[in-house]
C-alpha cells in the first residue's frame, strides 16, 4: 500500500517535471532565434538586460554581500529563509530610485563594505537574531546596495530590461547563497559556510580598507 | 491534465504559423513575425501575464480568459485610434502601477475580494492592450497579420503560463511564486522611476 503511494507520487512527479520541461524547452526554442534576430537596443550590454544583469555582478564587494543574505537566511530558517531574499530587492529597489533621483547617501563605498562585513560576521558567529532585527539590519544595507545601482544607470538603452537584469542577478545571488547555505544542515556543511562567512568578512574588511582609502 | 493542456498549446503555436506562412504572402508571414515578436521580446506585455499566471489559483483560468479579452480590446482601441484621457505618455506609468498592484496581491498573498482581483487584472489587461496598440501604431506599414501574431503568441503564453503555474501548490512552490512577485514589484518600480526621470 505504501509503496503504492510511494509510486503514484513519484509518477505525478515526474508529470510534473516533464511537462514543465516540455513548455519550457518549447519556449527556448521560440526565443532565441526570435529575440538575437530582431531586436538591436536592450538585450545585449547596451544600457539593456545584459547591463543589468552584469551591474551586480561585477563587484565583489556587491556580490559577496548578496550571497551573505542567502546563507544568513538559510542559518535562520523559515520564515527569513525566504524572508530576507524578499525584501532584501524590494528595499535595494527603493534605494536605487533615491539614486536614479540623484538623492545623496553618505559613505556608500563603507556602507557597501560594512555590510558585508556585518552579514560575513553573522554567517561566522552563527548569529540568531530575531526576525525583526535582521530585516532592519538587511534594510538598511540594502538601500547602500541599491543606490550605486540607481546612479549609475546608463543614459540609453531599455530601462526596463535593465531594472529586469539587475533585479534578477540579485535575486539569483541570494538564491545561491541560500543554495550554498542548506549545506548548513551537516556538520561539514556548517564549517563551509561558517568559513565562507569569514571570507566574506575579510573581503568586506579589504574593500572597507580601500574606501577609506579613497575617502569613500 | 493541466500538464496536457500545456504541451497541445505548445504544438498549436508551432502548428499555427504553418497554415499562416501557406496561405500568406511574404509581407503577411513578415508581419505575423513581427508580430510575436513584439509580443515575446517586450517586458512590458510578458510580466503582466507572468504576474497574473502567478495570482492564478489552481486550476482557475478565469483571470487569463479576462486579460487577454481585455489585451485584444485595448490593443483594438488603440489601433482605432481611441486614447486613455491625459497625458498619453502616462500610460506606461499606470501599466506599472497596477504591476506593482498585482505584484503586491501576489507577494502578499491577502485574500481580496475576487471582485476586485478581477478589475485589477481586467485594467492591467486594458493598459497592456493600449500600450501594445501603440507600439503597432508605430509601425505603420504594419497590417493586421502584425494583430494576429501579437495576440496568438499572447493567447498561447497566457494560458500556458497560468496553466503552468496553477500547478504549482506546494508550500515552497508558492514562496516561489512570491520571490518572483517581489522581483516584478521590483522591476515595476525602478521603470517607473526610470521614465520619471526621463520625462523629466
């Protein structure tokens, strides 16, 4: 009877999955040909999606952050798992429009940096706060992270396809971290992240260094 | 069931242009390219249908039945010639706006009255309808095998969306759906911001 059920899940399952496969491979093969072959302003890195995309991406010190919001999510558990992803883009959002609006936000460069070392430092120290407090904590940052992103938006290309691409990298940033951060679960797992929380402290360190530096 | 459904709508879109291109001159076949061009590589007319796919309860096709009758009747007004009151150039902002709504509905997962579920999607279809109108109006060599293709690729994304994402009931299937609600409202607001700023 049990492995009965056991089986007829397993099928649905595997319903489920083909047919999602299906559709999406079918639209994979409408798109591609479609999208390169007709549209000249906004896929590729012009101020379009690519742009967007690659914006987060190209700084460690942005990158590193974000992956510190996934793994801290995942060392809380739900509901912040899911949580803190959420509104991690949502508040960055409102801090790029303060930098579309060209609003000044002092010290971004040691914001930027401080934040991972505070999210590297909470992912090392294994740190449970509450809830309400590590919103506040990823609320703040998050407007720091945001802003560079709002200011430094190109004067042409598609901006919707740009805001798409940049929101999407930093979603996908904090799903990797919280992808990395389940290993948590075993002990080996749980040295991994509580070690990479170290490197994304020290690199948060580095990059504080350097905004001093430059008197950021 | 719904899985079927998906793939006969798949096949149907690869089955329509064949009739299309036999039938049709090269203009014509151009022109229904065109058309499901304009509709795939323009965020503007795929996010409302992903939002509303994601508000979609299972196995309920009510709300993308309503949309894309609302996507045909605006983009119909607009290539009549007809306009939203105002500033045309605002359309864009209230398209966003009830993104953001529906995005909301969606991350927040409040129980509306169905009522005013369906006006918000019926207005979102409207503005998506209008603003697609417009973009035909700029081309205006475009016929009206440029209408047909915007709106087949749009019918066969609407229902393969909502069907695809009615599906998903599991717990984190549906956080799931609302991270990427949260990405949308997201989107929604910097654009707005964007053509703010652009305008001026």
């Amino acid at each position: 009877m049990l492995d009965t059920d056991i089986q007829r899940r397993r099928t649905g399952h595997a319903g489920t999955v083909s047919c999602l496969a299906i559709a999406l491979l079918a639209l994979c093969a409408l798109l591609p040909g479609v999208v390169l072959g007709h549209v000249e302003v906004g896929i590729s890195g012009d101020g379009g999606f690519v742009s967007g995309l690659l914006h987060p991406v190209t700084g460690l010190d942005h990158v590193v952050a974000m992956v510190a919001v996934g793994l801290w999510g995942a060392i809380l558990g739900a509901p912040a798992i899911w949580i803190l992803p959420i509104a991690f883009p949502l508040i960055m959002t409102v801090g790029a429009v303060l930098g579309i609006l060209d609003f000044p936000l002092p010290a971004i460069g040691i914001g930027i940096a401080a934040s991972a070392i505070f999210l590297g430092g909470m992912v090392a120290a294994n740190a449970r706060p509450p809830l309400a407090i590590a919103f506040l904590a990823i609320a703040f940052f998050a407007i720091y992270h945001g802003h560079p992103h709002g200011a430094a938006l190109p004067d042409f290309g598609v901006p919707l396809l740009y805001a798409a691409g940049f929101v999407v990298a930093t979603g996908l940033l904090h799903v990797g971290g919280i992808a990395f951060g389940l290993l948590y679960r075993w002990p080996a797992g749980k040295t991994a992240v509580r070690t990479m929380g170290v490197g994304i402290a020290a690199v948060g360190g580095y990059f504080l260094l350097l905004a001093i530096g430059r008197g950021l | 069931m719904a899985g079927h459904a998906v793939f006969l709508l798949m096949v149907g879109a690869a089955a329509f242009s064949t009739p299309a291109y036999a039938h049709g001159n090269a203009d014509t076949l151009h022109q229904i390219s065109d058309g499901v061009v304009l509709f795939f590589t323009a965020l503007e007319f795929l996010l409302p249908v992903l939002i509303v796919a994601l508000l979609a309860q299972p196995n309920e096709l009510r709300l993308a039945i309503i949309q894309v009758a609302a996507l045909g009747i605006g983009l119909l007004t607009a290539v009549v010639g007809l306009q939203i009151p105002g500033d045309p150039s605002a359309l864009g902002l209230y398209a966003r706006g009830y993104l953001i709504v529906l995005g909301l509905l969606v991350l927040t997962n409040l129980r509306i009255p169905t009522g005013v579920v369906l006006v918000v999607v019926l207005v979102t279809g409207m503005l998506t309808g209008l603003e697609a109108g417009e973009a035909v109006n700029d081309d205006p060599a475009a016929g009206s095998a440029l209408i047909v293709g915007f709106l087949s690729s749009a019918i066969c994304f609407y229902f393969s969306a909502t069907l695809v994402a009615s599906r998903y009931t599991e717990g984190w299937q549906r956080i799931a759906m609302r991270v990427v609600a949260s990405w949308i409202v997201a989107i929604a607001v910097l654009d707005i911001a964007f053509m703010s700023v652009r305008s001026g």
